[in-house]
C-alpha cells in the first residue's frame, strides 16, 4: 500500500519517508493517474480549516477512491458542531484529567504532531487526541470550569502553520507513524427496548416526508411492536433512550441533522441517515469521483477548478449543467446557456468551493427515481419535469411548482434502470438512497444518489402503500435486533 503525503506546495515538505511520496493537493486532485491507484493512505497536511475547501476535497475524495485519508472528512464536520469535548471516549477524557494541571490556570494549549507533544509534556494527551479524532498535526485548546479540564477546540494544522525550527519534529513523527498500524474503534450498542425516533421538522419547506407519510411510518413501527416518538432539533440529548433514530428532515453537513446522526451512531442506534452516508451524498465531488471510479455511467462530467475553466464548453458544448457540490433540491444548479452566463455562474460558485461539477446537458421528459435499502430496491417513481421548465422542481419569485410523480412497481420498471440504481446505492452503504438516473435509448445515467430520500403519502407509496412504510420500519427493527444480539455475546 502507498502512502501518498498531501501537500498545498512541494516546498511544504522537504522531507523523505521511506515509503511514502509527495504530492501536491492539486495533482492529487486533478490528476488521473490517482484516481487509478486502488490502494493507498492519504496524509493530508493541506489547510483544512473551511469547508469545500482544496484540504477539504482531498481527504473527500480519498474516501472517494477507496484510499484511508487522514484526517476522515467526518472528522472536519465534527470539528464544526461546536461540540468538540463530545469526541473525546471516557478513556481519553479522565487521562485529559490527571494529565493537565489540577491547579492554575484555567485555559492551555497542546500541540500534537502525529500523537506527539512537540514540549514532550503531555505525549499522553496527544497520543488520545489522535486516537480519537485521527488528525496529523493539530493545536487543542482546554478550558478548566468547575474543576474539570473540558476540550474548547480543535484547530487542523497545515505544515505551513508549523514554524520551520520544529518541522523536523513533524518529519520525525510522520516517520514513526508510517511504521504503526492502528485499529479501528468499536463501538458498543445500547441496551433496552425497541424504540425508534424520527426527526422531524414542521417547518422544513422541502421535508422528506410529508405529515401524512410520518403518521404512516410511526403506524408501521407501532404495528411491528416498536415505540415511535416524532423528536425535534432540540431533542439531542434524549437519543441514548432509543434504539433507532430516523431522519425525516433535510440533512447536510453543515446543518444539525449530521450531529444528531453521529451522536445516535457513537450512542449505538442504528441511524438512517447514518453520517458517512450524509457526508458522501451531499457532494457531488465526490460522488462524481465514486461513481467514475466503479464505471457507473453518468453524464459526461468535468471537475472545475480556477485554471480549467475554459475547458467546459469544448468538453461539454452548450447547454450545459453547472453544479455546486452540495446542491439539493433543485437549488444551485444551473443550466448554461452562452458564455457570458458560464463565467458569471462558475465564478459565483468558486468563491464557496475550490470544486464545481459541470456536466453535459441530458433532456428528458422525466427523471426516474428509485428507492433503495438495505442494498434493495424499495420503489420506483417517474418525477416529471415542472410544467415548461428543465427541471423537477421550479422556483420563481417566492413561488414552487413541481411536475407530478408516478409510482410503479419495481418489475415495472426498465431492468437496467433498477439494476444501475441499486449499483450505484450500494457503493454508498446499505441505508436509505434515492438514486435518480436519466435513460439515453437503452443508455442509463446515473444523476444523483441522495441520502434522506422522500417518502411522500400519496407518491412514493403509489404501488406499495402501507406496506412501503412497514418495509422501512422492518429493516430498523431487524437492525436494532441484530446489534442487541452481538452486544449481548
């Protein structure tokens, strides 16, 4: 296995490991060769600290292609929630106790390279910090209230953020790192009864499902002998009483539905949406690089950055798709008509993120729409373009039209509309997916493979019915019974 050193400039990192090699985060990015290269940990040193940023899409892509990037683009989510005492494990927290002062001041700062303290002071606490949160270089800040040391925050260093005289100490700890192995945490799920609860929020304006559809599903749990409770976004510390948590609401990475997913995974709930899933769905960089990787067809694609611009239309003509990685819902994309229009949007976008997606233009009457879990297909739908309009859903001057969706049984559908979907979901994991795909004669491409699908009464139940919503409550209470077998051996 290689091991790929991920730098913003070669000049960053004037060192050699045996066994490992240097790149710089734009190659590593664009360049095809490593999207080849199938086995390989990526050390990213590159300036993580913003989201969508160029550290942020190398580690989001090399979970892409099935590289071990450290740090995990979960982790950097974390890191945003405000919360980061939370990551630490009871062990990692009472060693945080006896390790820093008992007395004195009330705030301090560690360094920690690799799981290294730089002053040699409190290795201890370094070594759990990146137990816990596997992140190469970082600077922790502690702050001591009613006698206990708490973690502040996390600040992910970048080797430009380490002062030349004590790079060597990076070089020297990198060396040692390269030579261990680590192993992966386990975590331990919840005793009690069957008990699920769904997130849910009144006031979403684009929920997943409808009231209705959240009746239906908590009926189906009650019929299948567990206790639904509907919980809201103030609800967090009430998870550790369920055995399941549902995310009825619109989740992104930057939103609370992903800390409510992984505090419900690090309590052992079985969670859908669950948070690796949340983290992959929601961009399209990487879904883009995943899909590509496992030859599942999708449109023509180009990834954007500054210096290719000018790439787009020779590459993909006019009309064309531009999309920012974490779209949803119809929202930032945008179909380009003429040149002037390309740069404004592109540019527009680039100021978020250091990656855009653009795409060729595919028009169909209809998207097809198949619902996948627990790597099966669940449903399919035809959602039709809103009336006059290129897309689903039409957004104007304050004002939502949507084109009519129609349900049909999965052996309706096309064969290679089913089989592609499922494909594509299940290089995502076994949880919920709704993977739209646009079909070409006999061609299918693969769009989007979205977490936190709709369930709608009246639409996506269209064939199935109630038996649509016991299905999905089926796999929970089968999961919950499967994890409270395997705690109890």
């Amino acid at each position: 296995m290689s091991i790929l050193v991920v730098v913003n400039h070669q000049r960053d990192w004037p060192f050699e490991i045996e066994s490992t090699r240097i790149v710089t985060a734009r190659d590593y990015l664009t360049d095809p060769a490593y999207s080849e290269n199938q086995s390989a940990r990526v050390i990213n040193l590159c300036r993580t600290d913003r989201y969508q940023s160029r550290g942020y899409y190398v580690s989001l892509l090399a979970e892409a292609r099935g590289h071990r990037p450290l740090p995990e683009v979960k982790t950097l989510g974390d890191l945003q929630s405000g919360e980061p005492d939370r990551l630490l494990n009871g062990s990692a927290s009472d060693q945080l106790q006896r390790a820093l002062p008992a007395a004195g001041d009330s705030a301090c700062t560690l360094d920690a390279y690799f799981g290294r303290d730089p002053h040699k002071r409190n290795d201890g606490v370094a070594q759990q910090l990146f137990a816990a949160l596997r992140i190469p270089l970082l600077r922790a800040h502690f702050e001591r209230s009613s006698r206990r040391w708490r973690l502040r925050c996390v600040e992910v260093l970048s080797v430009s953020d380490i002062e030349p005289a004590r790079r060597a100490l990076v070089a020297e700890a990198a060396r040692d790192y390269v030579t261990r192995s680590s192993r992966p945490r386990v975590r331990e799920s919840s005793p009690g009864t069957p008990s699920i609860a769904l997130l849910y929020n009144d006031d979403e304006p684009d929920p997943p499902s409808n009231p209705e559809a959240i009746e239906k599903l908590c009926s189906a749990a009650r019929t299948l002998g567990m206790r639904p409770s509907i919980i809201g976004r103030d609800d967090i510390d009430r998870l550790p009483q369920f055995d399941g948590l549902f995310i009825r609401d619109t989740t992104g990475v930057n939103h609370y539905t992903y800390q409510f997913a992984r505090r419900a995974a690090a309590d052992g709930l079985v969670v859908v949406d669950d948070p690796d899933s949340i983290l992959k769905c929601t961009n399209k960089v990487y879904l883009n690089e995943l899909l590509s990787r496992h030859r599942v067809p999708v449109p023509k694609t180009l990834m954007v950055h500054r210096d290719n611009v000018d790439q787009i239309v020779p590459a993909l003509g006019l009309p064309c798709i531009v999309k920012q990685p974490d779209s949803a819902f119809s929202l930032g994309v945008a179909k380009i008509e003429t040149v002037e229009a390309l740069h404004d949007v592109v540019d527009r976008l680039l100021v978020e993120s250091d990656l855009v997606i653009a795409q060729a233009w595919l028009p169909t009457a209809f998207d097809w729409r198949v619902g996948v879990f627990d790597r099966r297909p669940l449903y399919v739908c035809k959602y039709f373009m809103a009336p006059g309009h290129w897309q689903v859903v039409k957004r104007e001057s304050g004002r939502t039209t949507e084109g009519s969706t129609q349900a049909l049984s999965v052996g309706e559908a096309p064969e290679i509309v089913v089989r592609t979907a499922v494909r594509a979901a299940n290089l995502i994991g076994d949880g919920l997916y709704g993977v739209d795909l646009k079909q070409d004669d006999q061609q299918c491409y693969v769009m989007e493979v979205n977490d936190n699908p709709n369930l709608d009464a009246d639409n996506e139940d269209g064939v199935l019915k109630d038996a649509l919503y016991r299905e999905v409550m089926g796999v929970f209470l089968r999961r919950i019974h499967e994890r409270k077998r395997v705690t109890a051996s």
